[in-house]
C-alpha cells in the first residue's frame, strides 16, 4: 500500500495475545473517529450501543449484536450507556492474526450483517455469540486458569471468525471499503491532527502535510469522515481532556491548555455538544 500511516498501536492485555476490555461504565461515551493496524470485534452483552459508524457504515447494536472493524477502517461510537449495558472489545494485533493466518492479506472479516447469513451461518454465528458470552463470564472471574481460559476463547473467537467469515478483497474494487489511496490520505490527516492536537492547527498545516489544497482537503475529509476538520480536530481534543479529567492530571485550566483548547469556555462548549454536559460540571462530578 506504499507508506503506512500508524494511527493506533494496539498492546495485547498482558499475557494475552490481545487486547480485552470490559465496557460498563454509565454516562456518555465518544470514541473519535481513528483506525489501528489491529483487527477489532465488540460484543454487547446487555443493552445496546447507539451508534458504532464502520466506514461511514451505522449500527444500532442490541444484546447479541457482533461487529468487527477490519485492519485500518475508520470507527467511532456514540453512545449514551445506561446501568445495564455491558459490551466488550477484542482487538487481535494484525501481526498475530497474519502470523498464524498469512490469508488475512488478501481477505476481510464480514460479519456485521447477520441477516444474510445462510442456515448454517446462523449456527456458527450462535457459536460465535456463545464463546463470547463465555470470555465476558471469565473476565468477571479470578482465578488460576482465567488467562489460559481467555487465550483458548479467543483464539477460538479468531478461528471462527477467519474459518466461516471471511470473503475475498478481490470480490470489491475497493480496499477495505475505501479507495487505497483515500485511506492513505485519512490517516495521514488523522495521524497529523491526533500528533498536534495540543497544539494549534490550521487548515493550512494539514493541508501542506498532505500535499493538497485548502479547499479539496475540506471537501475530502467531510465525504470520508462525514465531520468537519474543525469538529475532528475538536472531538480529538475533548477525548483527550476526558481522559485527563478522569485521571485527574491537574485543574480545569491546566487540561484545557494541554489539550489544545484556547480556554476552559471553548473546552465547555465542545463538551457539552459531545458529552451533553460540559468539562466543568464533570470535573466538579469526579470531586463530589
């Protein structure tokens, strides 16, 4: 694909060979739009996800619903999670995946729209819902084996996954679901804007990283991203001030002017279109 733009390394859960995450906190939760290497599955066990946008795709998820984000798709997810709802992410480091299955170069995982699947399909596709069921039920336990447990069941996940639900890139006259070189260009923006976040950033700034006019690269960004350069630049910071406000990693002030924000009222507008509440009321939330 010619240079690759690294957006998102992906750790595994130590010891595991991926990453797992538990989803059950309450409130608002946003995840900017951003892509990684790694191949990445949520399961929702309860509840449901508002919004979860795969390559401009939209998906309502309910309890059951399994969606997989193939290698270097732009993702994001709104979504407002009440007390009950529960999901849990697996992101298998595409080293591993191509490691063990050198396939994976020429095919893609298609598994989020289970009303085509054949009969057979749908009893994989239970198999699939049940194995990940049983990684939430061990993630909730602690005991001796609960690694062992974990790596069995999500290689079996992976196996089921690349056995049963994979189809040819050769089939689109796409490369994961976009022109090759459009996906170049959105991780280049994306890579330079979540670099210099804290800094200010103009128009002119990305548009000379990527070679590329001021007016193309706005027209670009919003057919691909369906954002603004201005909304992504914003939502990239309010993420990263989130994060800083849950850690606690220093006053209002402070969190504002490290993540690139010209004051605390412009961080407080940007929350409370993305979070419904703004960076005041949270951070005084977290010290109640």
């Amino acid at each position: 694909m010619g240079k690759t733009y690294l957006h998102e390394i992906v750790t595994p859960t130590e010891p595991l060979s991926a990453w797992i995450y538990l989803h059950k906190e309450k409130g608002t939760t946003y995840i900017a739009p951003h892509w990684h290497q790694g191949i990445e599955l949520s399961f929702t066990i309860s509840g449901s996800i508002d919004d979860f946008i795969i390559n401009q795709q939209h998906y309502k998820t309910q309890a059951g619903t399994v969606l997989v984000v193939n290698s270097q798709v732009v993702h994001s997810v709104r979504s407002v999670l009440k007390l009950d709802d529960k999901a849990i992410s697996i992101i298998y480091p595409y080293y591993y995946v191509n490691r063990l299955y050198p396939e994976i170069e020429n095919e893609i995982i298609a598994v989020n729209c289970p009303d085509e699947f054949d009969d057979f399909k749908d009893q994989v596709y239970l198999e699939l819902q049940t194995t990940l069921f049983k990684i939430y039920r061990n993630l909730e336990i602690d005991n001796k084996t609960r690694n062992l447990k974990l790596e069995l069941l999500t290689d079996k996940v992976l196996y089921l996954l690349l056995q049963y639900f994979t189809k040819s890139k050769s089939e689109y006259d796409i490369v994961y679901g976009a022109k090759e070189f459009e996906i170049v260009r959105v991780q280049a923006i994306t890579k330079y804007i979540n670099d210099n976040y804290q800094n200010k950033i103009t128009l002119n700034d990305i548009a000379n990283q990527v070679n590329v006019s001021k007016e193309y690269l706005t027209k670009f960004f919003k057919t691909r991203m369906e954002l603004t350069i201005g909304q992504y630049i914003n939502k990239v910071r309010s993420q990263k001030a989130y994060y800083d406000l849950l850690g606690r990693t220093g006053n209002l002030t402070q969190i504002a002017e490290k993540n690139g924000f010209a004051s605390t009222r412009s961080m407080n507008k940007v929350f409370n279109n993305i979070y419904g509440k703004n960076a005041s009321d949270i951070y005084k939330d977290l010290r109640g």
